[in-house]
C-alpha cells in the first residue's frame, strides 16, 4: 500500500469523522495528497479493492521468491525472499487493521441513536 493511498484512506476517514461530529470546517484533504489526487473524487470502495489487489500481489510474488528457492534457483537469495515475505505479511496485517477499524466505525454508526 503506498503512502499516497494510505494518506487517501486517512483523509476519507477523518472527513467522515468531522461529518460525524458536526464539525463543518475540518480539513477534507491530508497535505500529503498531490493536488491532481485530491482534485479527482475519490471511490472508497475502488480503493479498498486496489489495496487488496496489491496485498494479494505483494503475498503472491513473496511467494512465489520462496517457492523459486526452494526449488534451488540460485538466482533467488535467502535475504530477499525474507524481506518480501515480512513486507507481505506487514502489508496484511495493516489491512485487517484497518478493515477492523472500518468494522467498528461502522458497528459505531449502526448503534447511535437517531
């Protein structure tokens, strides 16, 4: 997950959080975001799957690495074939933190009272 999309992720959740709360003058956009990225709506859902789409690659290739050494390509080092499994495995585990906070915004949401 880049920075960029993550950043994206940040901005959409704390907009949402400042309609949430009634505050109408709370920042839209993080100062990370390029003015091209925040000048084009954003589809929440289309960047959900985009990082699940990476994760998936990033898991997929790791694997792959460790497949190829274990099968005694010699092209393939120990080092990288760690590194890019410990990525993959970061990368999910901050998804399904942040799929865990959407749970509980959402469990949040679903239980005010109107």
């Amino acid at each position: 997950m880049s920075n960029i999309q993550i950043s994206q992720v940040l901005a959409e959740m704390r907009a949402l959080q400042a309609r949430a709360s009634g505050i109408a003058d709370a920042p839209q956009i993080s100062p990370q975001i390029s003015p091209q990225t925040a000048a084009q709506p954003s589809d929440f859902a289309n960047i959900m799957k985009g990082t699940i789409d990476q994760v998936a690659k990033m898991q997929n290739h790791a694997v792959g690495l460790a497949d190829a050494y274990e099968a005694g390509d010699k092209s393939v080092d120990l080092t990288n074939v760690m590194l890019e499994l410990q990525k993959a495995g970061l990368a999910f585990r901050a998804m399904t933190e942040v799929r865990n906070k959407l749970v509980d915004a959402y469990q949040q949401v679903m239980n005010m009272s109107v």
